[in-house]
C-alpha cells in the first residue's frame, strides 16, 4: 500500500527528472557557439581577445535571446501541463472513496477511505454514534488509528464492556477479494484493540452485498445496511423469525441468537464469544429448569441450551431428558421467569423402536410466575429502540384484558408519547401506539416519574 510520504518522494523524484529534461532541452537548442568563438581568437593579443570575446558573447547573448524566451516559456507549460497532471491524479486518488466500513454495537459509525486507507471522512449514524465521535477529528489520519480511536470511545462510554461485546463490522468495496482482505484485517486490529481495553470481544465481518431491499430497510427502520444483512442472515437460518421482531435487538443479542446450533450464517466471519453476562446466565436457567421439573443433572442423560429472542423477550431455551420423559423450557434471561415449559414421554413399539406421545404443554398462569416489571419494561424499551436512560415520564401498572393479564406501559421520549400492552405471562407485545406532539409540561401534568402502580 503507498502511503503519504512515499507519495511525497515520488513527487519529488519526478519533479527532478522533468527539471533535467528541461535542462537538456535547453542544452540541446541552444548553438555551440563557444568552440568558435575560441578558435576565432586565436591569433590576437591578450587585449584584443578579450574585447572580441565580449564582442561575441554580446552577439551570443542577442541572437539567441528569442530561443532563450521560447525555451522558458515552453518549460513553463511543461511544468503546468506535468506537474498539474500529476497533481491532479494524485489529488483524485487521494480523495476517492475507495472503501467504506460500518461499525455497529449500538453506536453505528461509518467511516469513508481511499485507497492509501487514510479516512477521508468519519459519519455518526445515530445518537450514540455522535456521543462515541465527540469533538474527534479523523480525517487524514490512517484507518488503524482511526479504529483505535473509536473503539477506546465506545470503550469509555460504556457501549463495549464484559456484558455486552459484540461489533458487526461491515466492509464495502467494489472490489469482493479486497473487501474481503480488508475485512479480515480490521477484525483482527479491532480484537488486538479490545484485548488492551481488557474486553474479549466478539466480532461479526461481512462484506456489504447492497440491494434495493436492504438499501430500503435501511431507510425504513434508521439502521445501518450492515445490520439490515445480518438480520436477514439470521432469518435465512431460521425462518420463524420476522424482521420486526429482530430489528429492535443489539448487535450482542443478535450474535447470541446467531450462535444457536439451528442457525448457519455462511456470509459472515466469526470471532470470539458473545457475552451473556448482562442474563441470569445458563447455569442459574438451568437450574430452575431442573428443580421446577423435579430433576437434577446427575439424572439427566440429553442436555441442549441455546439462547433465543420469544414473546419480544430473550430467553434460554433449553431441553433435556430425563428417563424416558423430554422437556423443553424457556426461561426469560433477565430475570430467570419461567415462560413456558413442555413434557414428552418416550413410548416403546413392539419392535423396540422409540415413537414420542405428548403429555403435557403448559405456560405458567400462577401470579408469581408473571414476568417481572423489569422484564416488561424491557421489552418495550427494546421494541422501541431506546435505553432507560433516553426515556422519562416512565409508568406501568398490571391491568386485566378480556380475562388476561397484562401490563400497560406508557413513557415519553422527546414529545412523543409511547404505550404498551404487554402479556404479563408470556412477555408478548399484545398492542404499541405512539403520539407525537406533546410538550414537556403536558407529559409532566400525566404522572410523575418512575412511578409504578403495581409492585
């Protein structure tokens, strides 16, 4: 790869080479006149050899002023018409967009470069994208320590840490095998820079593949082109999935239900482990698991867990047998809540073969098994697309709908006004409305903040 200052010496190099063919062109046109001058002397005195050698230098001088004229002015287009040109290409190749790279955690970041891979220019795609840049100033500087910068930042605003580690990191380049290069050399800088901000990340690469769909998406749902492929991705691998159900989701969340074992995502290079620590974790769903179906895991012969994104809410989705008996639960991963659990008994036929009957499916309709107020509030904040903090105005209270359980959520965010119904059993989003249009004071006169009616 050239770089600037390599682009300097070639400048310089080729600047000296044109000022020797000027010299030698002027070499070249003007007449050896200096052997004859000498021989015309030869006979005469000191004096009178150097009053005709002015005499001659003045003839010299007169005669070949008018050549002298040309070769000057002809060098001088030489140099506008070189020079210029060199210039001219070199300042095109140097503010081309050569490749364009998107980065999304939260924060979506889109950074422009040339071929050199010096960034031409830095764009915030969201507000936290805006919070993640600052006052920073990138342009100019090489594409290593623009990354450098910008991962420190989502370092030290909190949108990277142990919990939540994931980056999709998208490349678009005309070129597929250099897209392709490239994309393998950032994941691997960017891993370097989480390793000295003492984080193990997990990086998801991809090369953009643009479409009028995905471009559409993009623009439809204010996300970034790279999240757009990365959902579909997921979806391709597993078709009970719905964009809207996935759009809401961090690029964390999104890695974690990439991960299960159904899902392939043959367009997309993996490194690392999405984190799960911001969840009960596997081991404490599995615990609850085992002790609500009577079990331990000395008795459990069969065992698979996965992650999964159900009823607007993530959860562990786990499965084991035990005997002859198949269960299959979902637990909410935040606050450990049984969403459903499922029994199959294993029935033998006469020639030994294994054929299942169902014996019993069931979602928990207790009071203490509703999903916690927590639980329902993050559903809504995640279908929204918002954190706690951006939200104010903040108020829930269970409610009874045609005989079910449910919690209405209601919040502001700016001037516009968002409410929820929310099945208290399963976490589903039952009805979402939004009014923009509302001031501050209006909001204020609705209810005071933070407050829950039912605890």
């Amino acid at each position: 790869m050239t770089d600037y200052k390599k682009d300097s010496l070639d400048d310089k190099f080729d600047e000296e080479i044109l000022l020797e063919k000027i010299k030698k062109s002027f070499e070249d046109n003007t007449p050896a006149v200096w052997d004859s001058v000498l021989r015309g002397i030869k006979t005469q005195s000191e004096d009178e050899k150097g009053t005709e050698i002015m005499k001659e230098i003045k003839n010299i001088k007169k005669n070949n002023i008018s050549i002298f004229k040309k070769l000057i002015s002809v060098a001088a287009a030489i140099v506008v018409l070189v020079g210029g040109g060199i210039g001219f290409s070199h300042y095109n190749t140097a503010h081309a967009i050569d490749s364009v790279v998107f980065l999304d955690v939260n924060p979506s970041i889109e950074i422009s470069m040339n071929s050199a891979e010096r960034v031409l220019k830095v764009t915030p795609l969201n507000k936290d994208g805006e919070i993640v840049i600052g006052k920073m100033d990138l342009g100019g500087s090489n594409i290593d320590v623009a990354l450098n910068a910008i991962i420190g930042s989502m370092l030290k605003n909190g949108y990277i840490d142990e919990a939540k580690n994931s980056i999709l990191l998208t490349v678009d380049n005309k070129d597929k095998n250099k897209g392709e290069a490239l994309k393998l050399k950032l994941t691997s800088e960017i891993e370097d820079m989480l390793k000295m901000g003492k984080v193990k990340g997990a990086i998801l690469g991809q090369t953009a593949s643009k479409t009028e769909e995905v471009t559409k998406l993009a623009k439809e749902y204010g996300i970034t082109e790279g999240k757009v492929q990365l959902i579909n991705e997921i979806i391709a691998g597993n078709n009970k999935y719905s964009f809207k159900d996935l759009v809401s989701l961090t690029i964390n969340e999104l890695n974690l239900i990439g991960t299960s074992p159904r899902i392939t995502l043959p367009n997309i290079t993996s490194k690392g482990k999405a984190s799960d620590k911001g969840y009960i974790g596997e081991d404490r769903a599995k615990f609850i698991a085992f002790t609500h179906a009577g079990t331990n895991k000395d008795k459990v012969t069969q065992y698979e867990a996965e992650m999964d994104f159900e009823h607007g809410i993530m959860v562990y989705d786990l499965e084991f047998t035990v005997g002859n008996i198949e269960y299959s639960y979902e637990i909410n991963a935040l606050d450990g809540a049984i969403v459903s659990h499922e029994k199959e008994g294993a029935d033998f036929d006469d020639d030994g073969k294994v054929h299942h009957k169902k014996q019993d499916k069931k979602v928990k309709k207790g009071s203490e098994n509703y999903i916690s107020l927590d639980s329902a509030k993050s559903v809504a904040l995640n279908h929204a697309g918002f954190r706690g903090g951006d939200i104010r105005n903040y108020n829930i209270h269970k409610d009874n709908d045609d005989g079910k359980t449910v919690y209405e959520i209601s919040f502001y965010k700016g001037d516009t006004e968002y409410e929820y119904e929310i099945d208290a059993l399963t976490g589903k989003i039952l009805s979402f409305d939004k009014e923009s249009g509302y001031e501050d004071g209006d909001a204020e006169d609705a209810w005071d903040d933070d407050e829950y009616d039912d605890r």
